[in-house]
C-alpha cells in the first residue's frame, strides 16, 4: 500500500524541473518566479504533510490523562453518593426516579462532550492546519490563471484588430501554445501538492478541501486547453495554407493545355 502513495519527493523534483523548462523558454518572466515560488511551497507542504501525519504526544497525554480523571471523578461521587446518601425503598417514587436519572443523564452527557473535546482535540488542531494549507494553494491557482488571462490565440489571427489598450502580443504561436502547456501543469501539480495533506491523515473536512482544489484546477486547465485548441486548429490552417500549391494564371494554363493537345 505504501507505493500507492503519493511521493512529495517526486513531486518537489517534478516542479523543479518545469522551472527549468520554462526558465529556458521564457527566462525572467513571471511565470518562472510563479513556478520557483510554487517550488517553495511544496517543500513546507512535504514538511507541514509530515508533522501532520506525526501525533503530538503531549495533547494525547494530556487529553487522556484528563478524560481518564474525568471518570475516575465520577465514579468517586457516584461510589460517594451511594454511601453517605441512604436511599430507602418507600422513598424511591417515579418522581425521584426521573428526577435522578435525568440529573445523572444531564452529567453524564457534560462529562461525555468534555472527554470528545478532550481526545478530538490533536485532530482538530491537525484539520486547521491542513485547512490553512489547502487556502494558500488556492490562492496559488487564481494567481495561475491570471498569467494567461491575457493569453489570447486569436490575437495571432490575421483578422483580428486590437485597440490602443489591448495587451500586445509578443509571443510566436509555439511561444504561445508553450506557455500555456506550462500553465496547466503548474495547475496539475498544484492539486497533487494538495493531495499530500490528506495522503495519510484522513479527514473529511480536508478531504472535501482538497477535492475542492483539484476542481479548481481541473476547471481552470479547461479553459486554457480550449485556448490550446483553438490554437492549435490556426496552427493547422496555416501549415494548410503553406503545402497548398499556388494556382496557376488562367492564360499560362491555357498554353499548357494547348501545348499537351498538339503533342497529343
């Protein structure tokens, strides 16, 4: 079961090397230092990962220690109450009756919810931690999406017109259909550094979180591949457009048919 986990290992070098990429392709850009800073990022999340899924043992000491001390008390004054209270059989009514048994239902249900704050509290300080986690990564997608915001094929068509505040588009088409490659896999390791908060410390509320992300950044790579579609469809018009032989004049083909008529 342990290879069915995830690595963060591999997923650190994994980033690593698509800021390489594109510090190759693109240097000094910002989608670079977005990359370098989502580097960043998972190093503390294979960290903060870690030190979740790692119990912290004085809450779990101190949490049983007092939950055991709760019963103890009660079984002391239960023991106490029985002894020093004398309770004849004429005296036990139905009235006594539910009057105790709702006194004894009532602390017990005190004792109860202390001792589950008491044992659920290193999961809950686990959950907000996790959960304050997965909030940074989302933010790290919306901040994805707007590098290619402005990212628009059909600024590389002929027939498009731009007005005088309209983003100028520097890139060639391999330039463009390159970045936004770049952009989907930095959304795509983005919701695996997510994952690594709940690869061993399961949770619903960080399940559901996380399962959150990854539709974000599934819903975000959407929109950027219908952007590569459309690119790549002008990619293949053009190329088209270039193996496609020229026509022609009318009057140079006449002479042509001409000439293979007499030969004929």
């Amino acid at each position: 079961m342990t290879d069915l986990l995830l690595r963060d290992e591999r997923i650190i070098a994994t980033i690593a090397k698509l800021q390489q990429r594109i510090s190759d392709r693109f240097p000094h850009s910002g989608l670079a230092n977005l990359c370098g800073d989502i580097y960043d990022v998972s190093q503390d999340a294979a960290d903060r990962a870690e030190k979740i899924r790692q119990p912290i043992v004085w809450i779990r000491v101190t949490g049983y220690a007092l939950a055991v001390c709760l019963i103890a008390l009660i079984v002391v004054m239960i023991v106490y109450a029985a002894q020093t209270v004398g309770i004849r059989d004429e005296d036990m009514s139905f009235d006594n009756f539910i009057q105790t048994f709702d006194a004894a239902a009532s602390g017990g249900l005190f004792i109860g919810a202390a001792i589950y704050f008491l044992t659920s509290l290193e999961k809950r300080i686990k959950r907000g931690q996790a959960l304050a986690a997965v909030h940074e990564l989302r933010s790290i997608a919306h901040i994805i999406d707007m590098h290619q915001l402005t990212k628009d094929p059909e600024r590389l068509f002929g027939s498009y017109q731009g007005t005088s505040h309209s983003p100028k588009e520097t890139m060639t088409p391999l330039q463009l259909g390159r970045y936004l490659d770049y952009c989907t896999e930095m959304l795509s390791l983005n919701g695996k550094i997510a994952a690594l908060y709940v690869n061993q410390f399961d949770d619903s509320e960080v399940v559901a979180a996380v399962g959150e992300i990854e539709q974000l950044c599934t819903g975000l790579s959407r929109k950027i591949w219908q952007k590569i579609m459309v690119l790549n469809r002008h990619r293949t018009m053009s190329l088209s457009e270039e193996s496609t032989p020229m026509s022609l004049p009318v009057e140079q083909a006449e002479r042509i048919e001409s000439a293979n008529e007499e030969d004929s």
